[in-house]
C-alpha cells in the first residue's frame, strides 16, 4: 500500500474517533452525526434543516476541528452579494492591476449558515461552486479547494423574507439532515457539562487532517458493492418515482447519493461490505429533500420522508450478502 493510504479498517478506526470527539461537544445526536460523517466521506455537501437551538453550527465547527480543516462561517443574510461568498478582484493600487481576492468559500468546511435568507442569485453562486468545486469569477476561474465541503443550515420555518431553495439546488446536496429537539435526559446533559465548563466555548482536538480525510475518502471509492444492493438503490429511486402522492420523484443523483453514502455507513459501521440496512439507514437524508409532494397533499404531512418511508416498505429488501 502507497504511503498516505489507509485500510478499510483504519478508516473505520478514524470514523470512530471523530465521532467520539464531535460527541464530546454535541450532547447526543448519534445517528445524525453518523450521517453527517457519512456523507463527508462520500465527498458531498450536507444540509442540516432544523429549528434554531440544536447545535448544528455546534457540530459542523467540531466536526471541522476533529477533522483538521479549515473552517469559515458565512451568514447568508438578505444583503449578502454573490462576490461575498466567491470573491471578487479589486484594484490594487501599487501594482495597478486587478487582483483576485478570495471569499471565504475558499476554505476546507464551510458552514453555510441560514441559506434560505439570502435571494436567490448568491445561494446560485454558492451551489455552483459546491457543484463544480471552483469558483468562477469575470470569466476566470479558481479551483476550490480539496478537500472541500459545506455543512448548510436552513431553518424549517417559513419566516417573512425566507427564500426556499429550488428542487433543482436542494438536488444538490448529497443529504439533508434534521438534528430534532434533545431527550430531557440530553438537554440536562448540555446544562450540566456548560456549568463544569464554566465557559461558552468548546473546542475538539483533531484526528487528522486534510490530507488524512482526502486518504479515508480515497479507500471508502475502494468498497465494492453486490449487484443486487445497487439493484436495491435503483428500485427505491424508481418507487419514489412512481409514487401517485409525488410530482417529482428522485433522479438518479439521488440513487447515486444512496450508494455512495451507504458505502460510507456501511465503513463508519466497521464493514468493508455494505448490506440493505446501510441502504435503509440512510435512504431518507440521501432521498427526501430530491421529492416534490403534490402541493393539494401538503396538508395532509405527507412529505418526502414519508414517502421514502412508504417506499422502503414496499420496495422487496435483497439477502444480505458479504462480498469477499
Ligand atoms: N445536543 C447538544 N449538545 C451540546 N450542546 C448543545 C446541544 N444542543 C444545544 N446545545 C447548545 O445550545 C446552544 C446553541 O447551539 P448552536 O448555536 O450550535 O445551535 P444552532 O442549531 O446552530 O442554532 P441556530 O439555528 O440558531 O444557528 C449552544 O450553546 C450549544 O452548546
Ligand atoms: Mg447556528
């Protein structure tokens, strides 16, 4: 094995610290950080939807410490200009040129925080360079750069002057992810740690770095998947498709986001093989935001989680095999 690559087993073992670290700042939240990690090393961006208060900017920062990236949080606020966020060139005096100044999405883990307060253009500018990893500005173009992720926050609520993001942008995102209200137990767990802490602040030591994260990624490419649990992916896509409660069903970027992720669930889980509960335990965050509901049904909760639910009930589940 080439230096700097790692096992499937060391990536396991890597997979497991980061959370353990994370977890020394986020109260709870298991199987959401599990998520959020699995699609870091599926190499995509992440949406975190959920109320304000639940230690999303918490975990996104850990989660960029453990990991050793650099980290910038932007606040996509209504007046938030495009070049805010990408750069723009200014004049620089002295050499009486042109320079391009860099925005601060160029870094490792950006938390983009509150996108769906900011109009549409600069959300576009900021989803195009997650997609196309580079940054295009007056014609010129600087790549991002690698590893690079986005951890977004966006709220559920509907507030006065909130910008929903298109399906065509939320596609974007290889998961979207709800972190949902702590048990008492936890939020007292939250409490008491602040107060033994007795500062705001906490801080998690890093596991590895960018080079180490690009390595894990690199070996979960390596995981090889049976025919018939990619079967399993392609059909739970199709169903969402054919659902008569749904518009719009998922593309096959969602079923590639389905795979690619159970991979890294299945090596987060310590498996170098992944089974249909990988697919199962991962398939709401990789499918749910790709669906469009019928607008008449919207009263009724059905929602795109309900019907990747809906879905994995009905959809024959394949054995699961172990793949030498
Ligand atoms: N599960 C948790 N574990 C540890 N701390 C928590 C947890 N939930 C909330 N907190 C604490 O609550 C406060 C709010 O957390 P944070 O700022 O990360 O929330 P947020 O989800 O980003 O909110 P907003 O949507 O308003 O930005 C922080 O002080 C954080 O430490
Ligand atoms: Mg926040």
């Amino acid at each position: 094995m080439a230096e700097g690559e790692l096992t499937l087993d060391e990536v396991s073992a890597l997979s497991r610290q980061v959370l353990e670290r994370v977890g020394q700042a986020v109260v709870g939240k298991g199987e959401a950080l599990e998520l959020v990690l699995a699609g870091i090393l599926a190499g995509g961006h992440v949406l975190l939807e959920d109320y304000p208060g639940l230690a999303k900017t918490l975990a996104a920062r850990s989660f960029a410490q453990a990991l050793g990236l650099e980290f910038r949080r932007v606040q996509f606020t209504p007046d938030l200009l495009p070049s805010d966020v990408t750069g723009a060139f200014v004049y620089d005096q002295k050499e009486s040129e042109f320079v391009f100044r860099p925005g601060p999405i160029f870094t490792g883990l950006l938390l983009a925080d509150e996108i769906n307060r900011t109009p549409p253009k600069t959300q576009a500018a900021l989803l195009e360079s997650m997609q196309e990893h580079q940054v295009t500005v007056e014609g010129q173009t600087f790549p991002l750069p690698a590893p690079f992720h986005v951890l977004a926050t966006a709220n559920p609520v509907e507030y006065e002057g909130t910008y929903p993001l298109p399906e065509a942008q939320l596609d974007r995102f290889m998961l979207r992810i709800g972190f949902g209200y702590p048990t008492p137990a936890e939020e007292w767990e939250v409490l008491r740690r602040r107060m033994s802490r007795r500062r705001e602040d906490q801080t998690v030591e890093a596991v590895t770095d960018a080079a180490g994260l690009l390595a894990a990624q690199r070996t979960v490419e390596t995981v090889t998947v049976d025919d018939t649990v990619g079967q399993y992916c392609v059909d739970l896509a199709a169903a969402t498709r054919r659902d008569s409660q749904v518009l719009v069903g998922a593309s096959p970027r969602g079923s590639l986001a389905l795979l690619l992720t159970a991979r890294a669930y299945a090596v987060i889980r310590g498996r170098d093989y992944v089974v249909p509960e990988d697919v199962k335990a991962v398939a709401v965050a990789a499918l749910a935001h790709r669906i469009t509901v019928r607008p008449e049904l919207w009263l009724h909760e059905v929602t795109g989680a309900t019907v990747v639910r809906t879905v994995l009930g009905s959809v024959p589940t394949p054995p699961t095999v172990a793949v030498a």
